[in-house]
C-alpha cells in the first residue's frame, strides 16, 4: 500500500468499523473479532491491519485498486496475488477435493480450509503483517500477536473470551490464536460483512425493478453469456440469497500479469494454483470461482488481477478463443472452454451484462 493511502487508512478504520456494524448487534466474541480485524498494532512494525486489505469502503477488498497485488506492512513487499473479499465468504463451504476440482475453502488455491483457517495466515506471513520471522518457531510469530493484544485496549474483553495466555508456553499460545482466528471468523460471518442490500436482493424482494438494460443483462447472465453455469444463481446453505458462485475451481486460461513481476522485483514462477497446493497436474492452472457480491468495488479482478474492468472480464469470457485478443494463458492445460472463449456477444450485450452485476453492490435505496 502507498504511504499516503496508508496514513489515510490508520486515521480511518476505527470509524469504518463503527460504520460497518452500526446496525449489527454483534456478540462479545463477535466484537472482539471486530476488534482485531481493524487493529493496526497487530502486525510488525505496526500499520497493517485485516482491514488494511480488506476495506469495507471497497466491498472489504484492496483499497489500493491501481495494485494488482496488495502490499505488505514492509514497503516493497509485496504478495502474490490479488486480496479477494472478505465479504460473504462465510457462504464458502469447507474445503474438500472431490474428483478433478475442489469444492469450498479460502484463498484463491483454497489452502485453507475455513475462514478461521485463513484468518490465521495474514499475521505470520513476511509479505503481509510480518510477525514471524526467517527462522523462527511458529508459536513466537504467534506470541508477537498475542502480546499486542493483551497490551491493547480491548485485553479486557480478549481475557474474558479466549482466557488467560501464558506467552511462554507454546501450548496456550497456540490455544489463544486459535480462538482469535475464531473470533475474527466470527466477525466476518455477521450480516456487517453479509448484508445483502443490493438493488438485486430489492428486485427479488419486490421492492426495486431492474431497468431494461439490468434486466436484458440478467436474461444474458442466465442464458447466452453462459456465467450463471459458474456464478449460480442458487441460494447457498444458510444464505437468504445467492451469492453467484458454484463454489469450484477452474482454469480459465488467464494470460500472466506482467505487473506483478514489476512489483516483487524479481520473475514470477508459474502460478498452479489448486494443482500446486497438491502437487496434482489434473488441477494446475485451477482457482476458486469467487462471489460476485459488491464485485464492481473490487477490481482488478481474477487471482492474479490481470483483468481491470468488469467491460474486460467479459470481453475475456466472450473473446478468450480468438486469436490475437489475449496472451497466450499462464497454465494452458486443463483449460476450461465449456463456458467460454467464443461466446459472440455484442457490445450492447456485454454492457447489459456488466449493469446487471453493478446491481449486486450492497447499499442500494430506492
């Protein structure tokens, strides 16, 4: 992130997090999530917090959006891949690997099973919030985020849900950041990062209609562009509405992002995704469908954030097969060209397409 947005967010995400749940009556355990989430004293040196990457004002995603990638507490450090949102990823079910794909789980490779496994991640890695260094047992990259908190202001509330921590026995450091990664999992699973409040949820409900071009949009959605056949339009298990995801893994063809390289300073390796984390040729190349909740807050888009537009992710689905439109794709096996690469979709359809999704965005009134 650049310093100026930086200094900008450390003055801002207190009030954000008020803003986020100012008509969600959260639990205390669900508070004390809240609480870690937005704290910038958790990383080292302190400034990075969740929400550092994971804004609410940006559909809880990078807020630096001229990033493909997002950067670290360490100027210059910079991660791999694009931040998905934290929004609705709830609605993910646990990661399970079924046949030729995955099914569920967190991050785009779905290396972690469930939001409380994922949460656990951020705080030790270099190239985010630094607190486990080269060398280092475990459990003292952990201490370092424990002893911030018990040394901050809500220590209080930290005690009375996760219990007392001894920092110098590895047994109940490891029990305590189990249960803050909890509690932040139980944060991101209130209705604060879930609301669904889009125009879309108003036309389900009978309140809102879409206009002509939202409507012809959907139509396209369901039907010729083909999208909904991996953004299902299904109603998840303990959802009140869809999310737009089959909750699978695919290999789109995606050409590399050259930008990413020019960050990191040094030649990006192959990115195998699914296959790599298990070191299975049959998945290389594969990354989770994501949501499409609040998806035109949070571009660029795709794992590794090639694609700018909404325009231009669906001129890649509509034109990813004809020659001379893209680079050649980063993983060129296990390509999926059952809904996409040639789809012969207008302008006109292509806008229509992207209106519908802008319909998704969370806050809509009437």
């Amino acid at each position: 992130m650049n310093t100026k947005l930086h200094l900008t967010l450390s003055g801002s995400l207190l009030s954000l997090s008020l803003l986020s749940t100012s008509a969600v009556a959260l639990t205390p355990f669900e508070q004390l999530g809240e609480h870690i989430y937005f704290d910038e004293n958790l990383s080292d040196p302190n400034g990075q917090a969740c929400a550092s990457c994971h804004l609410p004002e940006t559909g809880f995603a990078e807020p630096d959006q001229n990033l493909p990638v997002s950067e670290g507490v360490i100027p210059g450090r910079f991660g791999g891949r694009n931040a998905p949102t934290s929004s609705y990823a709830v609605f993910f079910p646990p990661f399970e690997l079924k046949g030729n794909t995955g099914i569920g789980g967190q991050f785009w490779d779905g290396r972690a099973s469930t939001l409380a496994d994922q949460a656990k991640g951020p705080f030790l890695n270099p190239v985010e919030m630094n607190n486990l260094k080269p060398g280092e047992p475990i459990h003292v990259g952990k201490a370092r985020v424990l002893d911030d908190i018990l040394a901050s202001g809500y220590q209080n509330l930290f005690v009375q849900e996760c219990g007392n921590v001894d920092l110098n026995d590895p047994a109940s450091i490891n029990a305590a950041y189990d249960c803050l990664a909890d509690a932040i999992a139980a944060f991101e699973s209130t209705t604060a990062l879930s609301p669904f409040t889009s125009k879309f949820d108003a036309v389900m409900a009978g309140t809102a209609q879409f206009t002509a071009q939202e409507e012809m949009g959907f139509d396209l959605f369901r039907g010729k562009a083909k999208c909904a056949h991996c953004h299902s339009n299904r109603t998840p298990e303990g959802a009140p509405a869809a999310i737009f995801t089959d909750n699978n893994y695919h290999n789109l063809g995606l050409p590399v992002n050259p930008e990413i390289a020019a960050l990191i300073g040094v030649p990006q390796p192959v990115d195998l995704g699914l296959g790599g984390v298990h070191d299975d040729p049959r998945l290389y190349g594969n990354f989770k469908t994501s949501h499409l909740r609040n998806i035109a807050m949070t571009p660029p888009y795709m794992h590794n954030g090639v694609l700018k537009t909404l325009t231009e992710v669906v001129d890649f689905y509509n034109t990813r097969d004809i020659p001379g439109m893209w680079d050649a794709p980063e993983v060129p096996d296990n390509l999926d060209s059952k809904f996409l690469g040639d789809l012969k979709l207008t302008a006109d359809e292509v806008a229509a397409i992207v209106a519908f999704m802008e319909t998704l965005t969370d806050g809509y009134t009437n």
